[in-house]
C-alpha cells in the first residue's frame, strides 16, 4: 500500500485551556455490540460511551449511523495489531472529547491514533478489514477536528483526503459492489464529508486550498479529495434503493453543476437542462422509511425528516443557483420553503448543517427566524455534535443583511452571498 506520510506528519500539539461538558440528558438506548474490553476500568467506559453516545456526533448521514459506531467497537476491538490500534485510539479520543470536552486525555488519544494509524500505513499487506478500519480511524480524526474546528485548524480536511485515499489505493468501492452493507455506509460516510467539502472550498475565497494547506502544514503531496470527480460520485454504487444514499448522489450532482458552469465547461442551456433534469429526479424522489437494520420506529422517522430536509434544501439551492428559466418557477420555491419550516417546526433535532445553512438562509420572517433558532438550541442542549455559535451568528448575520438590503433594488448573487458567508471562516469550515 502506498505511503500517506501526511498522516503521520500532522501536528500533535493541542491547546486544551478550553472545556465543554457534555449535557447529562443525552442517553441512547444502550447497544447490544459493546462487550467488555480488555483495556482499563477508564477505557471500557470510554468504550461504552462511544457506543452509547458520542457516536451520534460523527457526521453520519443515513443508515450508517447505526451499523458503523457498531461495527466499530466489534472489529476495532476483535485484535491489537496497528490498524486496530489506531480505530481503539481515535474511538477513545472521539469519546473523551465529547464526554470531557477539549483536554489532556482526548489529545493524548488523538495523537496516540495518529502514531498508529502512520505504522499501518506502511504495510503492503492489509486485508479488506484492516484498510476499512483505517478509513474509519481517518473520519473519526476528521470528526475530531470538526467538533473542535474553531478552536484549533482545518487540519479535518487532511483526515478527511487520506480516508479518500485509503479507499481509492485498496478499492474498496469494489467491495460495496459485492453486497457488503458496513462498505457501502462507510463509503457514505466519507464521500458526504467529501461533497460538503468540495462546496466549501468551491466557495471559499483565501486561495488555493492546497497550496495554503501545503503551507500550513508542510505537506509535500497535493491534497486529493474523495469526491474530485462527478465521474467517481456516479461510480459509488450507492444502494438507490435506500434513499438516504441516493439523496447524496443528487447533492453532488446538483453541486458539481455549479461548478463546471461557473468553469465554463458547461454552457447556459446544458446547465440550465441538467438542473431541470435533477430538479425532476429529486422532486420524484420517495423519501419515506421503514423500521429495519438496526433502526427504531422513532429513528427511521427522524432519517426520514432528516433525509427530507436535504431533497427540500438541494431543491431551494438549485432554484436560488439559477438565474435563468428555473427562476420562473416561484411558486414552487414558496412550496418548498414552506414544507422545509413545517419539518423545522417539527424535529426534534437536526445534526447536519448543510441543510440547516441552505433553508436558515431563507428564513425572512420573524416567526421563521424563532423557528429555525429554537431547532439550533435544542439540538445543542440534545445532541453534542459540536459548537454551533459561530454557525448560528453567521445565519444571523445574513438575517441582519437581508434586513438592510430589503429595500434596495439590487443585491449580490446568490452564490457570491454564500462565498461571502464560507470566507467569513478563518478556517475551512466543515457544513458536513
């Protein structure tokens, strides 16, 4: 297997003068996977954390975000060699982030994981199990990075580019191929945060994302993120029938559009006719789940909203990217915006912001804004998925400029407002 020296080259150190804690309430039925470990009194209970709770704050859009903390603690701790060591280390430095918040112990982990994860990859004979616990031990460091994201760097992208890396050298999309189920969640996993990503460097307006991450961190390789291509997006083979997967597909779709009409590599009227076609493909999309693998009733209902949410969001993004024929449609974006803050109203929580930013932005009134602020509190005080602070000023602060704006005659692009908002970041920021 080919050498990810980055991986091992990261910087170790961490300022750990800042804590949260972890709110008491949030309790997940217990899983039946975690058994006790041969580690420490400490560690088991880290372990069962995990397992319990902190998994809920690792990015995961769909189905995997059962099956993968699961599969998890079963592989990550059936052996003691390098790979397995390093998913051991990263699942403890995820948990003790998230129970402690920022401190010793989770950066110990942290650095721990990234020692080993560098050994194992200079191996050249990893099996399927192995490398897949690699990516994992990459995304669970990206995840790391994200919850913390305003307190250090954007080091997460770099996690994020060697878990693409991994699954490109030892093709394990093949695997997915085959019918294996964790494969093809954990695939998701990656390639949501790789589309997100693409997003925010497509908008992000402080250079050249390699060079300034060459430069950050000494890097000697270009980074290579998992979804550079629409071609390999399309080469996923995502489970359709689930449609948590293929809502994924559409997001890139929609997304890489954009880009290569603003590339010129596109044309006005084959831009225009592809975001017609996937406007069709995802207005027609069924979106409703059934309880199964793994999933409560109540669960499956909240994948459902959830899963709405983003085909309402990349419905509202085409339309507001489009300043052609689809923007002769208006009723249908009230229609959408209308079913988005009726699903606001509703949830409980929400996890992703990629949806939360697209629909928060269209948030005009005084009732929506309440509506849309509420959800941001209560998935806070439920779900310790990261800090949402900066998040929710930054929707603010658009709410404040749409406000002076109102009454003027004219107004930046839509998509020059979410560069804008995307630049405002001292970092890369992760809508994942």
């Amino acid at each position: 297997m080919a050498l990810y020296g980055y991986l091992s080259d990261l910087p170790q150190s961490v300022d750990i003068s800042r804590t949260r804690v972890q709110p008491k309430d949030l309790i997940r039925p217990i899983s039946t996977v975690w058994k006790a470990s041969p580690h420490g009194a400490e560690e088991s209970e880290l372990f069962r954390y995990f397992s319990d709770i902190a998994s809920s704050s690792l990015g995961i859009f769909g189905p995997g975000l059962t099956s993968i903390p699961d599969w998890l603690i079963a592989t990550a701790l059936s052996h003691n060699s390098p790979p397995y060591q390093a998913a051991q280390y990263s699942l403890l430095a995820v948990s003790s982030l998230h129970k402690y918040g920022l401190q010793r112990q989770a950066a110990q982990y942290k650095i721990a994981a990234i020692h080993a994860l560098g050994e194992s990859t200079t191996r050249t004979d990893l099996t399927f199990s192995e490398a897949s616990l690699l990516v994992a031990t990459c995304m669970l460091l990206c995840s790391f990075e994200i919850h913390i994201i305003s307190e250090t760097t954007g080091s997460w992208l770099i996690y994020l580019c060697g878990a693409g890396k991994i699954v490109k050298t030892m093709n394990l999309e093949s695997y997915s191929e085959r019918g294996e189920p964790v494969t093809v969640d954990l695939l998701a996993w990656v390639h949501y945060h790789g589309i997100l990503a693409e997003f925010s460097i497509f908008h992000w307006r402080h250079g050249v994302i390699e060079s300034l991450y060459g430069k950050e961190f000494g890097l000697d390789k270009p980074l290579e993120l998992p979804c550079d291509k629409l071609r390999r997006v399309r080469q996923l083979h995502f489970s359709t029938a689930h449609p948590s997967h293929a809502i994924l597909c559409l997001l890139a779709e929609a997304c890489y559009s954009l880009y290569e009409y603003q590339e010129l590599v596109l044309t006005s009227e084959e831009y225009y006719s592809k975001l017609s076609d996937l406007r069709r493909r995802t207005e027609t999309m069924h979106i409703a789940l059934q309880p199964k693998d793994g999933f409560s009733a109540e669960e499956s209902l909240d994948l459902t909203e959830t899963t709405s949410l983003l085909q309402l969001a990349i419905l509202i993004f085409m339309h507001r990217i489009t300043e052609g024929p689809l923007q002769r449609d208006p009723d249908g974006l009230t229609v959408w915006q209308d079913r988005a803050f009726t699903i606001i109203r509703r949830i409980d929580t929400c996890r992703h912001l990629f949806p939360l930013f697209i629909i928060g932005i269209e948030a005009l009134t005084d009732e929506r804004r309440a509506d849309f602020l509420n959800l941001i509190k209560r998935t806070e005080e439920k779900i310790n998925v990261r800090n949402l602070d900066t998040f929710q000023e930054t929707i603010v602060g658009i709410w404040n400029q749409e406000d002076l704006s109102a009454d003027e005659s004219w107004g930046i692009s839509y998509t020059h407002k979410i560069s804008g908002v995307i630049s405002s970041s001292k970092f890369l920021p992760s809508l994942a």
